[in-house]
C-alpha cells in the first residue's frame, strides 16, 4: 500500500482537543487516532450519500404511481401471486 503525507494546520485549541482525546480513547499515538477518525466520518459520508439515493429513489418510485402491487395487502398479495404465477410459467413451460 502506497502513502501520501498531508501536512495540516490547526489552531492551538483544536491540537489540544485532538491530544486530549487521543489520551482519552487510548490511541498510541496522534497519527492513529487522526486516521480512525477520518475513517468512521468517510463511512458517515457514504452512509448519508446512500441514504440520499435510496430517498431519490423511493420519490421517483412514488412519483411514477409505485410498483403497481395494489393498495391493500389482498391486492398486494393477489399481485404478487399472478406474478410468481406468471414467472413460473415463462420459465418452466417447456417443461409441461
């Protein structure tokens, strides 16, 4: 695995707050602690940047009328069942 540096400066009370945790989390050494740091807020980012597609989705979902299921859960059922119905038969009519 190849590294890169990245040299960054912070105000004296924002250095005394990162050695203070540091020391409070028990982490080796300044580096170590910055590094965990700045993975668990990647994966945060991921996490919301996910969360937004997922929303986008379900919008166009709902603003296309929805999957067609039904409204209650007979009709959903019942959809759900012509489909399966319908699959089997495509898949497996050359076998009857």
């Amino acid at each position: 695995m190849s590294y890169r540096e990245i040299v960054w400066e912070v105000s004296e009370n924002l250095y005394s707050e990162l050695i203070w945790a540091q020391k409070e989390l028990s982490f080796s050494d300044l580096h170590a602690f910055i590094s965990q740091a700045v993975q668990r807020y990647l994966a945060e980012v991921r996490h919301e940047a996910w969360y937004r597609e997922f929303r986008y989705l379900q919008q166009q979902i709902r603003s296309s009328g929805g999957f067609g299921l039904g409204e209650t859960k007979e009709e959903v059922i019942a959809n759900l069942r012509e489909q399966r119905r319908q699959i089997f038969e495509a898949e497996y009519a050359n076998l009857y």
